[in-house]
C-alpha cells in the first residue's frame, strides 16, 4: 500500500518542543505559565497576545525545527513497512512560508536522522485540502496526521486517514492512533482485511 506520513508530530517530536520553547518564555513574559492544556500552544494553551505570539514564534520556528528529535518508533516501523513491501511517501505541510528553505531544511534532517522514504512532497500546511489533493495524485491509500482539519479533508475524499493523538485535538472522531505501534497495526489489520 501507499502510506502517506507526515512529519510534525508523527516522526518529528515538534509540539513537545515549541511547548518547552514556549513555557521558558512565557518566564520573561508575565510567568503566568499554561493557562489551558487542551488548547494548542499557539492559540489559547498561554495567556499571550497574538502579538506576543507571532514576535517569538515566527523569529525562532526554524531554529526549532532543527532541532526536533525523532517520536519514539518513528524510524523502526517505517524501516519495517518498507521491508514489507510499502510506499513511503512522506508528505509534509511545511511549505507554509515559516522557513525560509524548508526543502533542503527538511531533506537534511531526515537525513541525519535516517529516516527512508520514497517520496517526499511539500505542501503549504495552512491550505486544509493541501494534502488531501496530494493524496488523491499520488494515490495514497492511508494518510497519516495529527491535523483533524487535514485528516478530516482526506476523509472526504475517501482516503483513509489516521489521527495522531494530541491533547488539543481529542475532540475529533477520527480514527486515533497514540503511537507508531498503534500506527503499524492499523496498516497490517487493515492490509490483511481488502
Ligand atoms: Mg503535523
């Protein structure tokens, strides 16, 4: 099958990061700390401004970004599905404008982290049919993200998607997965029932 991966939260530990980011700032702000866990980091979890926001997210979201370590079992099961016959297509919202090469940003550190694909394709992550399209052209059997706007565009156009679990988005019906064991049963159960 044609597995469609995304990157921020599914291989890359980015939330865990820019939440750590952000409670260190949040000490040279008003030190209020997390206001609301279920909310996410930039739009509610902290008591900041869209101003505050946007002056240290946008300066610094490239350094992080760098900086992500893998989500445990990230690099195994995907080795795994490739020896299993799979197409890895990793399909990343990260040409949104935030970085200024994400391309090469983005090569280098599945590079360094050793991370196989078949396929790597970009998409601006703010357009929510993005990758539901580029799901469609690449004929991507399951799609795998932690965005319930993304995952739910794949839905509609009858491509299965799975959901990566994270406190802000446990409102979402869509079908969960907590980890990348979850994730690699999902695709053999799923394989071995068409
Ligand atoms: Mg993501």
């Amino acid at each position: 099958m044609r597995i469609g991966i995304d990157i921020d939260n599914v291989i890359s530990n980015f939330d865990e990061v820019l939440k750590k980011e952000f409670l260190e700032h949040d000490k040279a702000l008003r030190n209020t700390g997390i206001v609301d866990d279920n909310l996410y980091i930039t739009s509610g979890m902290f008591d900041w401004s869209k101003e505050e926001i946007c002056d240290f997210y946008y300066p610094n979201v490239e350094r992080i970004a760098k900086s992500l370590s893998l989500i445990d079992g990230s690099k195994e099961y995907i080795d795994k599905l490739k020896r299993e016959g799979h197409f890895i297509c990793i399909i990343t919202g990260r040409d949104n404008g935030e970085y200024s090469n994400p391309f090469d940003m983005t090569k280098e550190w599945l590079n360094k982290h050793n991370i196989y694909y078949d396929e790597l394709i970009f998409t601006n992550g703010k357009d929510k049919e993005s990758k539901a399209r580029v799901c469609l052209e690449n004929n991507i059997d399951i799609m795998i993200d932690d965005s319930v706007s993304l995952c739910k565009a794949c839905l509609d156009n009858g491509i299965v998607a799975l959901l990566m679990d994270k406190p802000c988005n446990r409102s979402s019906n869509i079908t969960r997965v907590y980890n990348w064991e979850d994730i690699y049963n999902f695709i053999s159960f799923y394989r071995d029932s068409r």
